[in-house]
C-alpha cells in the first residue's frame, strides 16, 4: 500500500496529465458540484447547504473518515487498474459484454445500487442507454427512460464535459427544480454523473447511484472513478471503429461485386438473349399451327414445353445475377463446396464461351462441405475465375484453359485452387499481390484480390499464389471443413 505522501503524488501527476480534459479539485463533501474539463475559470462551482445546517464534527471523527476515504480510493484504484487489462484484452465484439460486467463490479465495489452508460451516435442523435446494472431488489430504470428530456439542464452540462456530483437529495439547489423532481420521484439519495469522452469529444455519459443511503464523493475516488469511465470511452471508440471498418468492407466488397459483374454484362446479356430467342421462335410456331387449327398437338405441346423450360433458364440467370448484387447479412453455414463451384462456373459460361476458354472442375469426394457464408465465397471464386479469363486473354495463347480444383489441404481444412494458362505472375508485383491498389491491368481497380484476401481470412483460412510449372499461376485458398453437426442442420434445412 502506498503511503499518504506517495498517494498525494500520483494524483497530482494524474491531475495535470488530465487538466485539458477534467480536473477533480478538493470537493466538500455536502455539495452538488461541476467539474469542468478545461480552463481553470470554470473548473469548479459548488451550491453548498447553508452554514446553519452544517453539524460540526470532531476532529477525529473528520480524520476518521479521511483515512477511510483514502482507503476506498485506493481499493478501487486496483480495481481500475484491472479494468484497464480487461479493456485492453477484450475484442471489439465483446465490448459491450465487458462494459456490463465492470459496472457491476464498480458499483458492488464502491457500495452502489444502480449504474448505466449513455452513448450518442452523433450530434443530432439522442442520448439512448445501452448498458445498465441493478443490484437485485432494487428499483430498474424507468421504462423509456429519457435522460435529456427528465433532465435537460443536467444532462447538457454532463454532455459539455463536466461531471456531476450530490452527496445526498437535499445538496441540490432549490434552482435545479428538475432534478429535485427526478430524485423525489425515482429515489437515488447519491448520485455521480461522469462524461465518457470518445477521439477528442464526448459521446455520452456515465450515471452511478446509491439508493439506501448518502454516500460521498471524495476528490481521489471520483479522479479513479472519472478514469474507469475514460476505459470505457477508449473501448466504446475502439469498438465503433471496428464497426466502420467492417462496414468500410462490406461496401467494398459490394462495389468488387458490381465491378466484377460489370465485366459479365456483355456476356449474360448474351446468354439472356439465347433462351428469349428461343422462346419466341418457340411461341410463334405455335402461334402457326393454332391458326392452322392445330394439325399437329404433339408438336405444339413440345413448342410450349421448351418455352417453358427457357423460361426457366432465364430466370435462373437473373435470378444469380440479383443474388450476386444483393446486400445481405453475414450468415456462415455448412455448404456444399461442389455446387458453390458450380454455381459460379454457370454464372460465368457465358463469358468463357465468348473468350473460348474451357473450365474444367475437379472435386474431390472425401470434400463435402464448409463452414462458410455463400454470398462472399462466391464472391470470392468469381474474383479469381475472372483474374484467370483475364490472364489467359492477354497471354494470347492456344492453350485456353482453367482448371479449378476442391482438395483436402490438411485435418479439418479444404483447399480451392484456381489455375490458369495465361503468362504468369509478373515480378515486379509478385510480393504485393493481395495489397490494395495493386495491378497490372490498364482498367484494374486493384481491389478485387485484397477483397478476396479479406474473405478468405475472415473465414479463418489464407490464400496464396504459386507460378505453375509450365505456364501461367495457380491460386489457392483454404477453408474450414464444416463440423458434422453444422452439415447435418444446414441439409435438413436444404431439404
């Protein structure tokens, strides 16, 4: 433990690494006060009691509870130091997990009975609580619980950066009717209110409060307590910065689709027009041998039947062209990796029949299915079949083939390779293939392998390119084999 001299000392350090933000000057105890977080002028104001009421205490009573307080702020200050390591450990996606957790073990530490944090997502959002602890028994917190409109005069100044403090109901000033009103109604006879600051500005804020009894707020317990909610600021930022940049991705990978489908559109309007073609020769000899009173039923039936079936054809090619460009949700299932090859083979024949390239696929049997979300590994086979059409295009050779191939790679992976016989990887980008803006097309985005390199990582796998032997390249990426468990949910949901 360290000793009164040394306890003095840090939170000096600490106050003046803090001053442009906040500051936690000595604070009486019967009092409802503002710390300002920047110029000294506005650093603090206090609403005391009058003098009249005050009952003076005995000098050792008053040390009595000075050592006492310094001993709480120095439990607690072990207990923020925890938090800092829980912060820092936590992924982004288990932030809001964590962030429930410690307010309970800040408000069981501290003697509390309720707290909650308050975000805004932006400045002309409202406040909205998105995390909340209550000791059991005790009172939640109102049903659509509007902070800014119950509290408006608080709730600005705590949102200006400023932090807020009664030690008990009747420290608040008769002038701020509107808390008075909160606190009668609601109950808590102690309360704290912290700004949470969040890339340079404050998002929100941090409410605690003791129902049972008053409680004061000691200058070092509320600089400890200040720096508990400044963790979860940093996770919230932290957390909302993997948001944006998974939904940077998501876009990215949308606007990779729509390029990729962009170099498709000649060759399926193609393909499209082949079966309306046929429908309407189809249509029109019926069309004839109705008005010739249909000598010939059998052969108008068939007519009709092969109408029917292009019909078919053509919504189907639609029908993958809308599901290529649809938003969706990531959803990872068991799939069947030999008609995801497929899939994508159909969707592409025409434009290998416009460039005479052949595509062979090779599946092995051992290879069922993967753990995978459809959208996006279809997504990523396109990217790379294209890349092969493209290379085999500019090597302008006689050998115009791709071969894709679906293979164990080791225990509980696949390995999916796409091979071309186009010229080859060029040297000059071999490194720096899956970087961004990377290519050796004229029109290239150099998008298409970084988004590819994205999925396959966010599947837990990775992908490679290796120079084939005789001539052109070979990619390869791997993914987890589906668990037997998954496999068996995902067909009977097929079925």
């Amino acid at each position: 433990m360290r000793n009164a001299r040394n306890k003095s000392d840090f939170l000096y350090i600490l106050q003046q690494q803090s001053r442009t933000r906040f500051s936690a000057p000595r604070i009486p105890t019967n009092s409802l006060c503002c710390l300002g977080k920047s110029k000294p002028a506005r650093a603090l104001f206090t609403l005391q009691r009058s003098p009249t009421s005050r009952t003076a205490q005995p000098k050792n009573h008053r040390t009595t509870r000075v050592w006492r307080e310094r001993r709480e702020a120095e439990r607690f200050e072990s207990l923020v130091d925890e938090l800092s390591a829980a912060m820092a450990r936590a992924p982004a996606d288990a932030v809001d997990h964590e962030i429930e957790s410690w307010l309970g073990k800040i408000s069981r530490a501290l003697n509390l009975d309720r707290s909650a944090i308050y975000e805004r997502d932006s400045s002309d959002q409202p406040l909205r609580t998105t995390h909340t602890w209550v000791r059991p028994n005790f009172p939640h917190f109102p049903r659509h619980y509007d902070p800014e409109q119950l509290l408006r005069t608080t709730t600005k100044l705590v949102m200006a950066g400023n932090i807020l403090t009664f030690a008990r109901a009747s420290d608040i000033p008769a002038e701020n009717e509107e808390l008075r009103r909160v606190v009668e109604r609601y109950g808590p006879k102690a309360s704290a209110m912290i700004p949470i600051w969040a890339g340079g500005r404050v998002i929100g804020a941090a409410s605690f409060g003791k129902f049972r009894s008053p409680r004061e707020w000691s200058p070092d317990l509320l600089a400890q307590l200040n720096l508990a909610v400044r963790l979860f600021g940093s996770a919230i930022e932290r957390k909302q910065s993997e948001t944006a940049i998974r939904a940077a991705r998501a876009e990215l990978r949308v606007a990779s689709r729509r390029n990729s489908m962009s170099e498709l559109v000649a060759s399926l309007s193609h393909e499209i027009n082949q079966p309306l073609g046929a429908i309407l020769s189809n249509l029109a000899g019926v069309a004839r041998l109705l008005t010739q009173g249909n000598p010939q039923p059998p052969m108008a039936l068939e007519a009709v039947n092969n109408a029917i079936e292009d019909t078919k054809r053509t919504a189907e090619i639609v029908r993958r062209i809308r599901f290529m460009f649809k938003r969706h949700v990531e959803h990872k299932t068991a799939i069947g990796i030999g008609g995801l090859v497929s899939e994508v083979v159909k969707l592409t024949a025409g434009e290998a029949a416009v460039r005479k390239i052949s595509v062979q696929i090779q599946v092995s049997p051992s290879v069922k299915r993967v753990t995978g979300d459809n959208i996006q590994l279809q997504q990523c086979l396109l990217n790379l079949l294209m890349n092969a059409f493209d290379a085999i295009a500019e090597a302008k050779s006689d050998q115009r083939g791709v071969t894709i191939k679906v293979a164990p790679e080791k225990t509980g992976w696949v390995a999916l390779s796409i091979s071309d016989s186009g010229a080859g990887i060029n040297p000059a980008v071999a490194n720096r293939l899956f970087e961004p803006f990377v290519t050796t097309k004229s029109d290239g985005m150099g998008l298409g392998l970084l988004v590819t390199r994205s999925i396959v990582e966010s599947h837990g796998g990775r992908i490679w390119a290796v120079p084939n032997s005789d001539r052109g390249a070979t990619f390869i990426f791997t993914l987890p084999v589906a668990e037997k468990r998954r496999a068996r949910a995902s067909k009977s949901t097929d079925s």
